[in-house]
C-alpha cells in the first residue's frame, strides 16, 4: 500500500503526517501524535476506552482508519484541560470518584463531553442510553453516573 499523507487538527494543534493507509486511529493518536490517552482495549469497538470525538461526535478510533480523519479536528482526552486546569467532567469524575484503575475512563470522559454538549440537562435514561456503549469492570457504574450528575451541575455553575 502507498503511504498518505493527511492533515488533521488534533486538540487545536494542526499536523500533517504521512501514514500507511491502514493506520488505526486510535494507534494514529497514540504513536504517531504521541497522545496516549486514547486506550485501546478490545480492538473491535466494543469496549469504548478508545473513544474520541471526531468533528464534535464519539467514534471509536480503534475501528476507525486514520485516513479517514483526513481534514477533520479531532479532541482526545488530553484536549479536555486547559492550562493544567480539569474541566468540570473531568473534576466531577475525580470528585465522585468516578474511576478506579482508570482505563475505561478517556472514552466515558469523551462520551459524557458529547452527551452534555447536545444534552445538557440529560434525565438519567439518557445519561444510562449514553454510557451504554462504554464498558467498565471498576466502579459498578453508580459513581460514575454521580459524576455525570455533578458535571451537570458544575457546567450550571459556570
């Protein structure tokens, strides 16, 4: 296969890279940008840890081709903070102790980010209708949809 080059704006930043043509996404972020918050668990799209958004929407990136994000802007988990600072999921996540060994915790970070963006006052059906496609062997999911409650409510806030 012939090498491409893309162009893609990853948390803010503009790169241009020249990949193979069957470069995951996720493994695209992780080795080529040296992002690795982006987790990969089960490589079929399953588990959700690899989550990012891609033009504003969840996709998992273990599934999806690099090239395919050619001239789209990209947010990973490290794009979520702003100098040094949580935003609000994420401090609500850490405040209700919304994670535990952590890995599941990029993709329902990104997803909850999604979620508040087109809903941001969501009943709990459509928090639990959101979070149902992120696996997570930790918490139960009790603490986690306290976090979500408490990003609501710090979102408010602001």
């Amino acid at each position: 296969m012939t090498p491409r080059t893309i162009k893609v704006t990853v948390n803010g930043v503009e790169y241009e890279k020249t990949i193979e043509p069957r470069l995951t996404l996720a493994d695209f972020l992780r080795h080529e940008l040296s992002l690795p918050g982006t987790h990969v668990g089960c490589e079929h799209g399953v588990c959700g840890a690899c989550t990012v958004l891609w033009n504003g929407r969840t996709v998992r990136s273990c599934i999806m081709l690099a090239v395919q994000a050619d001239g789209s802007e990209l947010t990973t988990v490290e794009g979520l903070s702003r100098d040094g600072e949580l935003n609000p999921i994420q401090q609500a996540f850490v405040e209700e102790h919304g994670l535990q060994c952590g890995f599941c915790t990029p993709g329902f970070l990104m997803t909850v980010t999604e979620l508040l963006e087109f809903h941001p006052d969501p009943t709990d059906e459509q928090i639990m209708d959101y979070l149902g496609g992120q696996i997570c062997r930790c918490t139960g999911y009790q603490s986690i949809l306290a976090a979500v409650r408490s990003a609501i409510e710090k979102r408010k806030a602001v």
